[in-house]
C-alpha cells in the first residue's frame, strides 16, 4: 500500500476534478451502484472523537478514519488527523493511503461550491469565518471553481487568520481581514463558517440574500447558526439528508422543519425559484459519498502519472 502524506494528497485533489467526480458518485448512487454506512465513532476521555465512514462502488472501496479533538487549536495542534484507506473493490488488495484532513477540506470544499452554483451563481464576494485547514480550501476553491475575487476573513486567532489573508492574496484575490462580522454583512454574498466551534458564531438579523454555507459543526450537540438564522431562512439544503438529520446540530438545536429542508443533489437537477430576498443556508456535515469521490480522483491520477 502507498502511503501518501498532505501535500501529494492535494496536488491528487484539483477541485475541478474533485467537483466533476461528486457530480458523477451522486448519479452513480442515484443508480444504486454504490454502498455506504452512516458514520459511526466515540468519543474518548480525552476529548477527542474517533469517527469512521466507508463508502465502495464497483472498482474501490474507502474507509477513512477521522480523529477530532477542538482544545488542540488552543495549545498550536491540529485539530483533525487521521487518514483514508483505499481499497480494490474486487481482490480487496490495498491500493493506497490519503491524507485525511487534506481529503476532507477539499472534498467539503468542492461540494460546498456546487452548493454556491446551485444557489447563489452570481456570487462575488465571500466572507470566511474560521482560519484553519477546511477555511483555507474554501478560499481555494471558491476563486478557483466560483470566481469569487473579494474575501473578507473572521477568526479569533490573528495570527492565523493573517496568514490565511496572506495565501488568499498570492491566489490573486483581494482579502481584508475583518474585525466585526457585522460590519462586511452588508457588503458579501456568501458567508462560510468552517470553525470547530459548539456554540453558534453566527446570529443576528443582518443577513440578507447571503448564502450560508455551514460546514463546521458535524454533531448534533454543535452549531454554527443560531435558531434564529436557521429558522428565518428562505430555504434550506443540505449534502445528504439522512446524515443531516442525525447529526446536523445547526438544523436539529433550531428544530428545523425537515420538509421543507431540501438535498442538493436535488436541486442541481431541479434549481429553486429565484431569490426571493433573505438569505439561504447550505449545511454540508459530510459523507463517505464524497471520499470515494475524492479517492477516485486520486487513484485516476496516481494511475496517469506512472
């Protein structure tokens, strides 16, 4: 088995392949040619929670191991390790090893820029809360997948959100760091939280015809939205429904109707009315889907570069 450490894991990830390849396993499990669990993992004494999701279609199959522990970021550790086992479909022969933290960011990344596709296609402007590894993908992929050339970032840490601003501005963008959310509210068309945080950093009515894109909380007892965000939207979608209804906090803390919660698989095929005015959330908490997507790129990658 090939071990692949973070930066060859991204340079197999381009998000252009990456977003083409979750388009395809969304038709391919459409069809019933790929199988899937549900996420399962504990978590520890220590804080930290180990999490596993599996996925596999005709030609690999992908476990990736995920561990998560928020109090590092406070003493200069990452929060998120762990790694994606790709697997032969057919012999179950080991093909190779992914980064899983790089794996995840750009995947989220990618799909989080459908969802910008699909509900806020002229966006210009974008305001990233958060400064760690998930952040800095969707800066990437948002200027390289959605055209946007004007970010504005928010994160407790200045350290790392400047030099987040500093990798945003050699991409060519423009990028101010933000001292008050409330302040660029008026001024961005999309907003992205993608923190660790369990209590939401977003609230107020300043929100208007923003897309939301919430990509951090990833447990039923986390939120990055308020209640009040989430139930004055003007429509909801999520990356896979069943998930979200398990372990979506945002939506689940806020009591959220879930039929009008619609999936966006859904509405790429099937594109919402125009805006009507207040804002819109896309909630992403994540799915094996979207890894073997991920792995597939990347195999079909290593596989052209021998």
């Amino acid at each position: 088995m090939i071990d692949i450490g973070a930066r060859r894991t991204e340079q197999l990830l381009p998000y252009g392949a990456l977003v083409d390849e979750i388009l395809h396993v969304i038709q391919r499990n459409r069809e019933g040619a790929v199988q899937w669990i549900q996420r399962n993992g504990v978590t520890l004494a220590s804080g930290t929670s180990v999490w596993s999701m599996i996925a596999a279609d005709e030609e690999i199959a992908v476990n990736k191991t995920v561990t998560i522990n928020p109090a590092n970021a406070a003493l200069g550790r990452a929060t998120v390790g762990g790694q994606v086992a790709v697997f032969d479909t057919t012999c179950g022969a080991s093909l190779m090893v992914l980064d899983g933290p790089t794996l995840t960011a750009r995947r989220t990344a990618a799909v989080s820029s459908l969802a910008v596709r699909a509900l806020r296609g002229d966006a210009g402007s974008a305001l990233v809360v958060g400064s760690g590894v998930s952040a800095r993908a969707h800066v990437e992929c948002l200027a390289a997948q959605n055209g946007i050339r004007m970010f504005y970032l928010y994160g407790r840490n200045s350290g790392t959100v400047n030099r987040l601003a500093q990798f945003a501005r050699g991409l060519g963008v423009e990028c101010l760091v933000a001292s008050d959310m409330a302040e660029v509210a008026g001024k961005v068309d999309v907003v992205v939280t993608a923190t660790s945080s369990a209590a939401p950093v977003l609230s107020g009515t300043a929100w208007d015809r923003q897309l939301i894109v919430a990509v951090g909380a990833y447990q039923a007892a986390m939120a990055e939205l308020s209640a009040n965000i989430v139930q004055s939207a003007e429509a909801i979608v999520v990356d896979h429904l069943e998930a979200a209804q398990r372990e979506a906090g945002d939506l689940i803390q806020a009591e959220v109707d879930w039929s009008r919660v619609r999936v966006l698989e859904d509405v790429l095929a099937d594109p919402l009315p125009d805006h009507g005015g207040r804002h819109r959330i896309f909630k992403s908490v994540g799915h094996s889907l979207w890894d073997l997507a991920a792995a597939r790129v990347a195999r079909r990658r290593m596989g052209s570069a021998t």
